[in-house]
C-alpha cells in the first residue's frame, strides 16, 4: 500500500531558474509582519549633550538659514509689537478718557500709570514671538533659550533675585555716598505722594516689570547670543553685539552709555557662564522695579520714563553692584554646581 507520507520532500535550498525548474525558498518561523512606514523625524532637535548655553542653536537641524530667517523674524516681531500695543493704547486712551500727547515729545499719555503700563507691555508682548521662532524657524525646543536644561530653572531665578537685591543695596549705598562726597543734589528722590496715589502705579510695576525685563533678557541675552554663537566659537561676539543692540534701545547719553553698555555686556557673560538667563533676569528685573517704585513713590513716575545724561557719580554704584553681584553669583554657582552645558 502507498504511504503519502513519502510523498513530502525535504525543503530545497533555492536554486537558480531555468527551463522547467523554479526556486524553492525556505520558510522562516521567526519572520515578522510588516510593521508599516518609519515614523517620521521629530518636529524638534536639541542640541547634543555638552553644549554650551550660545551653542545651544546648533542642533542636527541647524542651518544658517534659519538662524538669519529667525533674527529677522525676532526683529520685527520686537518693533511690530510695540506698534500693536501703542495703537491698541491709543483706542483704550479713547475710551477711558485718558488724554494723548502728540506733540512729538518723550510723553505718550497724560497718565503716567497708563503710560508705564502701555511701555512695559509694548516690551513684555514680543516673548512668545520669541518662543514661537525658535521652535518653528530653528526647529529646537524653545526651552533652550531658557537655559542648558531647556527650561528656565526656577530655585535659581530665586537664589539669584536674592544677590541682586543684596547687590542692589550695595550699589546704592555706593552711588548715595559719592553723590554726598561729591556734593551732587539728591533732592526729589525719596518723596512720598500717599498711600493712594501710589498703590496704582506700584501695583502696574510689580506686575508687569518681570515680563518686560525677562523678554528684553530672552531678546538680547538669549536670541542674539545664541544666533551668533551658531556661527562663533568664542561667545563673545554675541556678547558684544547683543550688548550694543540693547544699549541702542536707550536714550541714555555720555555715562549712561557706558552704565547700559556694561550691563547688558556682564548679562551676556553671566549667561554664558552660568548656562542659562536666570541670572540676566534676576538683577534686570530688579533694576528695573527700583527705577519706577521710587519714581511712583515720590509722584513722578513720569519722569522714570525720561531718558538722556547719566552724572558720572551713578557709575559708582553701577561698579559695586554689578561686581558683586557676577562675583557672588559665579561662586554660589560653582558651589551648587549650576549645569553649564546640555544634558
């Protein structure tokens, strides 16, 4: 009797075809279905790990394209916000009565509290924009213009708002005794105008001055240092020129020029060397709520937004604050050991 069983061959090996044979193929029992299309790339890059804080731009997608597209971009975000803003000021100013200035002067409103408010936000607005180029122009998580860890490290903003208040008081112990040395008039500084009129403009300051500030810092500090570290190995043409485009900003003359100069210039560094704007932010925003709460204070707010001569005495002070406070800030760092580069 047949067995069908003999009927069943062993598997062949394949062979090469010709006339009247076809290859075999072996059957594989480990073979996976098929798993469909790659995923596609991520929308956004971060830099390898051990960048530095102006280094952080040049990422696997880094082109620079993007990197002169999105300065550009930045720049008219900052000036077209502002426009925005002051229009939208001048329809409220409108409807709330609030008497407009247009003889050309450095007065925009007869309300020095709305005035100040319509300047902060007209500054403060462009920080998204900011944001929004960094991570649909350049393709990188816009975190990292934060800081080394993409994202703004908040137990240090903290610790560094406490130097630069300590700094703050130094610097203006300094500045009073030069003043008082040197026989300069110090009269209308420490006026009261009452609890009442104070309050409005205080409450407008507090709120808004940490957002002004922190996007000047995220514009000058963080941008445009990390535009040009994408194309220099030293950060310091960053450094400088972010420095110079934010002293062009103010209408400060003779050494208000250097004051301004030498801020933004120590801001860039402190960024540079603590790898991330923390630092920049925390005695930004300091300076600028000691600028417009002693103006609120005495009643003349409007005159914190005058612009023009710096008397030479003022940069005693600026000396002792802003060594003190890089000084102190550089060693508290290295003794927590702030991360300086990516992750």
């Amino acid at each position: 009797m047949h067995d069908p069983s003999q009927d069943r061959q062993p598997p062949q090996e394949p062979g090469p075809s010709g006339p009247g044979r076809s290859p075999v193929y072996p059957y594989y029992p480990g073979a996976q279905p098929w798993q469909g299309p790659p995923a596609p790339a991520p929308r956004v890059v971060p830099a390898p790990p051990g960048t530095r804080y102006d280094h952080l731009a040049r990422t696997p997608e880094y082109r620079r394209w993007r990197t002169v597209v999105g300065t550009v971009v930045v720049a008219v975000a900052f000036v077209g916000s502002a426009y925005v803003v002051l229009l939208a000021a001048w329809i409220v100013a409108l409807i709330l009565g609030v008497r407009i200035i247009a003889d050309g002067g450095e007065r925009l409103f007869g309300d020095p509290v709305f005035e100040v408010a319509v300047l902060l936000l007209s500054i403060a607005v462009v920080l998204p924009a900011v944001y929004l180029t960094a991570w649909l122009v350049q393709r990188r998580p816009p975190g990292t213009l934060s800081s080394v860890l993409g994202r703004l490290r908040w137990r240090w903003l903290l610790t560094c708002v406490g130097v630069a208040l300590v700094a703050l008081v130094l610097g203006q112990t300094a500045m009073v005794g030069t003043y008082a040395v040197t026989g300069e008039d110090l009269g209308g500084l420490f006026g009261w105008v009452g609890w009442g009129r104070f309050l409005s403009g205080a409450v407008v300051i507090v709120l808004l001055v940490p957002f002004q500030a922190a996007a000047e810092e995220y514009v000058f500090r963080g941008w445009l240092l990390q535009a040009f570290g994408a194309f220099f190995t030293t950060p310091w043409p960053g450094i400088l020129l972010g420095a110079a485009a934010f002293t062009s900003l103010h209408a400060y003359t003779d050494w208000g020029i250097i004051d301004v100069f030498s801020f933004g210039a120590l801001m860039g560094w402190l960024a540079v060397r603590t790898g991330g704007l923390e630092a920049p932010i925390a005695l930004h925003t300091v300076n600028n709520l000691v600028s417009f709460l002693p103006s609120a204070a005495a009643g003349e707010l409007g005159d914190a937004l005058r612009q023009g001569a710096v008397p030479w005495q003022a940069l005693s002070g600026t000396v002792v604050q802003l060594g003190f406070f890089a000084v102190v800030v550089v060693i508290i760092a290295q003794k927590r050991a702030i991360p300086t580069v990516s992750r």
